[in-house]
C-alpha cells in the first residue's frame, strides 16, 4: 500500500508567501495604523465641545513615530493649547471650583478599541486575501 500527496498545490502557496515580505507586512500595518487614527480623530471630533470650533478643528494624529520590536506607535493629538484642560477637566478662575473634562480623546480611543481586532482582521483578511487569490 502506498500514500501518494501531490504537493503542487504547497508549492504554489508559499511561492505567494515569499511574496508577504515584511515590507508587505508593514503596508498591512500602516493601513491598520490610519484606519485606526482615523477613526479616533473622527469620534473625537464628534464629541469635542463646539463654542469657537477651533477645539475641533486642533485634532491631529501624526506619522508612525516609534517602532519597537513588533509596536508601532502613531499619536493622535489636540494641537490647541488648551485641550488638555477641556480633556480632563481644570480649576476654575478663582480656584475654588472644578470644571469637569470631556473625555473627548479617551471615550473615542475606548469606542475604538472595543471594534479594533475586528478592524484589524477585515484590513488583513483583505489585503491577504487578494494576495492568495489571483
């Protein structure tokens, strides 16, 4: 009795995944980064209190800024001095008082973060799948 395997099917697969080098590696993960970013800019604009707009219109998020090992970094950001005291609240004027924050950041990056891995999955099942699937 003899077992016979044709592995033509084996060698065509990783011939395309000798194509997912780490360059298309890093495509994935910067597609993931500004999809991400971009949505927590997005909410947080949503939820930014709107006396004179410039609050809003101060969100930013920068390039990759740090790669460590396997994590890259990219910060989203309020480019108005004063966003920091809105975000997490300031004394008042005569210092006797306490104006609560907004959390206009950190809500968004907690709503964010509960859809990220699914995010993330639909980004890679995408790319790959168009990769494995000429």
């Amino acid at each position: 009795m003899s077992i016979k395997i044709d592995t033509k099917g084996l060698d065509e697969f990783a011939n395309k995944l000798k194509k997912a080098s780490s360059q298309t590696q890093q495509e994935v993960v910067f597609k993931a980064l500004d999809k991400l970013s971009a949505d927590v800019l997005s909410r947080a604009v949503k939820q930014t209190p709107r006396d004179t707009s410039n609050l809003a219109r101060s969100w930013k998020a920068s390039p990759v800024t740090a790669k460590r090992g396997n994590t890259y970094k990219r910060n989203v950001y309020n480019s108005a001095d004063y966003g920091v005291y809105v975000e997490y609240g300031h004394r008042t004027r005569n210092h006797r008082g306490w104006v609560p924050g907004k959390f206009m950041l950190t809500r968004a990056i907690e709503d964010v973060d509960k859809t990220k891995d699914q995010i993330v999955s639909e980004i890679v099942i995408k790319y790959f799948g168009d990769l494995f699937n000429d």
